[in-house]
C-alpha cells in the first residue's frame, strides 16, 4: 500500500519543486509528471519525493482534513 501527501508547488527549478503543506516544506522531483502543464501554485500527491499526480484544491484540501481526522484518533484520550 503506498500513501501521498497533497502538497502545494511554491517554486520549481527545471525538474525540481519546492512544495509546502501543513507546514512543511520539501524538495520533490517533477519528473515524472513532466509532460503535464505544472505551475507554481498547483497542488500534487507527492510519494517519497516524487509527485505522481497533479490534483485538484479542493482534494488536496480533503485529504489534509482526512489525515488530520485519523491523527486525532491516534492521540491518547
């Protein structure tokens, strides 16, 4: 089973982007989405340093609200 994090694009350098979501930052590799039209402020699923699919806002905000639901479950009562 594989898990990615929505990420935000915040800069991109040829086939790198520096990317930011919940407050952290991260250096992740374009390449493979490298025939899509990728910009600056675009949300990605990024798997171990890799984004491997352009999403939509509102997913990747769904997807924040999801991972923040289960974290709230793992905290001791």
């Amino acid at each position: 089973m594989c898990l990615a994090i929505p990420m935000q694009i915040i800069e991109i350098n040829d086939t790198m982007s520096r990317c930011h979501a919940g407050g952290i930052e991260r250096q992740v590799s374009l390449f493979m989405l490298q025939n899509e039209n990728i910009r600056v402020g675009d949300f990605v699923m990024v798997h171990v340093g890799y984004a491997i699919q352009k999403v939509e806002e509102q997913i990747a905000r769904t997807a924040w609200e999801l991972h923040e639901q289960m974290s709230e479950l793992n905290e001791p009562s």
